[in-house]
C-alpha cells in the first residue's frame, strides 16, 4: 500500500500517518505534497524514506530547494532505519518551535555506519529545527540501550504542569540486541554541545555511567552552556562511574585561556549555577576536586546554593590511584573524606545534604538506645 499521489488531497489534511508505507512520489513530490498540507497538524513518518532517498544524491547534505513549513503542526514524529536518511530528510523542513518533535533513528552494526544523535540531524539545524535553540531545560539518558535528549523551553519542573512531556525528544536505539553497541558519555556530551549549543540551557539532568567522560569533554560543556543554573547527576553506584571529571571540567573552564580573560575580574564558570545533586560514587580523587573547584569559586564571590549528595556513595580509593599519585595520600574512610570535605566548604556552599556518617549513625542509635531505657 502507498500513500495517494494526487497531491491536491493533502490540502485539506489534519493529520498524516505513514508506517513502513512509502508515498508513491518523488522526493519532490513528495514536499509538494507536505507544502500543500496547510492544515496538517499530526505527522508521523516510520520508515517512509527508503524508496525516496535512492533518488537523492548521496553525500550532499545541502538541501537543493527551500525548506517546506508546516504553519499548524502541532506534533511530528520520525523514526528511520538510517539515520542518515533521517537527517537529509529533516534538512528539507522547516518545524516550528512550538511542535513537539519525537526524532528517533536506528543505529546499524555496519563499519563506518553513523552512531551519533549529531549525524542524525540536518546540517541546517538553525533553520530546520528552532527549536533547539530554545532549550532550557535538557535531560539526558546513556542507559542499557536507551540513549535519548529530551528538552523543555521550561526552566524546571515547578514552571511546567503535571505530565508535561519533552518538546523536543531525541532518541537513537540499536537495530538489534544481539550486537554490542558502543557509546559512551563522551560521546553523549558531545551530541549534547553539537545539538543545543545555542540553547539559553539553565537546568541540565543526567542520567548515566560518567567512567567514559572526561574533564576536557565537561569543560566544553561548561563553556558552552554559561547560564547553566542547576546540575542533576545520577549514574550507577560502582566505583568507575565517578563524578570527577565533572568538577574537574568545571574548575578547567573557569581558567583563563587567553590574556584577556585572565586579566578579566569575572574568571569564573557558569557563575549563575546554584544548584548541584550528585547520585553515583566519591572517591578520595572526587573530593578534592569538588573541593578545589567549589574553594575557586567561592574565593571569587561565586557561592553554591544547594549540594545535594545524599546518594553519593563512598569508594575508600580510586581505581587510577597508580596513574594519579597526588591522591594517593588522600585514601582513607569515606566519612573522614566526607566529613573533611564538608567542613573545608562550608563557607562557601550554603546548604549540604549528605549521607550520615558512621558515627553519626552509630550516636544516634545510642541515644535511641538510652531513651528507650528510660
């Protein structure tokens, strides 16, 4: 079955529907038709592209007429086998910022195949897709086999209602579960810069392993992003998936990299960030850098609101000690650490939510213990 060919019977269309149901048109055609669907309000396109895009010249990114606008759509959907098809297609629309997109591609096992949400994007994304630079609010998923970015024009979950959901989701799965797919947060990161970097991004959530990122991955980040507010990160309790970096990253990106800024007053990072929740594992390594990073920033008049890091679970020492020497003399129990860590920033964080300490279990416990006694 394909869709009709007369393309005078889209004007009148308010929602169009394709799954794995090629339109019997030309690539042209086939814009034609959407550039007639003046009233269309709903597309959703699975696995459409494949009989068009054997007519499109392979390796030319550039879209060869004007892009085709959609006044009333309200929602589009596109999943595609290649995402490569998915990208040269989207460089042909223009999607108004107030639609919800859901853009999903397929990663394939093939050598040389593009595993990136970036390549899975048009060229032109200022023009295709506004709405990414309008992003405030991005959450982002390395897990298992889900990898997606989702965006919000919304600051934080008390500015949007209940059950309010993306309105932009970015999502790439592999083409089968019996291969390994090879992601990693560096890669994830990346994506994240190439897609929104000229997003007003205040609130970002992370959800995933950090073993694969980097201080110089988190820097760019950093810089990238400096209306940055608040900073959600989860990821798994094992000790690889270490928050480091990330505050490594963050002190890097307040350093001065030309004349210029070290000679400006204001050499400070994302200096409206106000808020950080840290879900994963602190080694020794991880508490001197958050220690480091958070002493620059307030020496300089930058002083955090909030440091949640009630499930941040303690590892006594770090995987890379042989590599990193300096930490080595910084080993020792998770609640000394912990509690070390907590007193040399107190002046500069204003609220501290952290797991109790052994001792501090173990006193409470007694005095339960008395007054259950008496």
């Amino acid at each position: 079955m394909a869709a009709p060919q007369e393309i005078s019977l889209y004007a009148q269309l308010r929602k169009l529907r394709l799954c794995d149901c090629p339109p019997a048109l030309s690539l042209d055609g086939f814009l034609d038709a959407l550039a007639a669907s003046v009233q269309l309000e709903e597309l959703t396109l699975q696995g459409a592209f494949h009989r068009l895009l054997g007519e499109w010249p392979h390796g030319d990114p550039v879209p060869h007429r004007p892009p085709v606008s959609l006044p009333r759509l309200r929602s589009c959907r596109f999943y595609e086998y290649r995402i490569d098809r998915l990208s040269y297609f989207l460089a042909h629309l223009h999607l108004q910022p107030s639609a919800i997109h859901r853009i999903q591609g397929e990663v394939s096992c093939l050598h040389g195949a593009p595993k990136t949400i970036h390549a899975m994007l048009p060229p032109n994304r200022s023009a295709t897709l506004p709405a990414l630079s309008l992003a405030t609010n991005i959450n982002m998923t390395i897990c298992g086999n889900q990898y997606s970015i989702g965006c919000r024009h919304t600051k934080s979950s008390v500015d949007r209602p209940a059950g309010d959901s993306p309105r932009v989701l970015l999502m790439l799965t592999p083409s089968g579960y019996d291969w390994p797919w090879d992601r990693s947060m560096a890669q994830g990161l990346g994506d994240l810069v190439e897609a929104f970097g000229s997003s007003p991004l205040t609130r970002l959530t992370i959800r995933g392993d950090q073993s694969n990122s980097t201080a110089a991955v988190w820097e760019r980040v950093f810089r990238t992003f400096p209306l940055l507010e608040e900073l959600d990160l989860e990821g798994p309790r094992h000790a690889s998936s270490n928050v480091r970096d990330v505050f490594r990253g963050l002190h890097a990106a307040s350093a001065p990299h030309t004349e210029r800024e070290s000679e400006s007053r204001c050499t400070v990072a994302c200096p409206n960030l106000r808020d950080i929740r840290l879900v994963g594992v602190a080694t020794p390594s991880t508490y001197k850098a958050m220690h480091e990073c958070l002493r620059y920033r307030g020496d300089r008049g930058v002083v955090l609101e909030s440091l949640k890091m009630k499930s941040l679970a303690d590892c006594y020492r770090d995987e890379d000690e042989d590599e990193d020497e300096d930490d080595n003399d910084n080993n020792g129990d998770g609640d000394s650490l912990r509690r070390g860590f907590i007193e040399g920033v107190s002046d500069v964080v204003k609220s501290i939510e952290a797991r109790k300490t052994m001792s501090e279990l173990e006193a409470e416990y007694q005095e339960l213990d008395v007054d259950s006694d008496v």
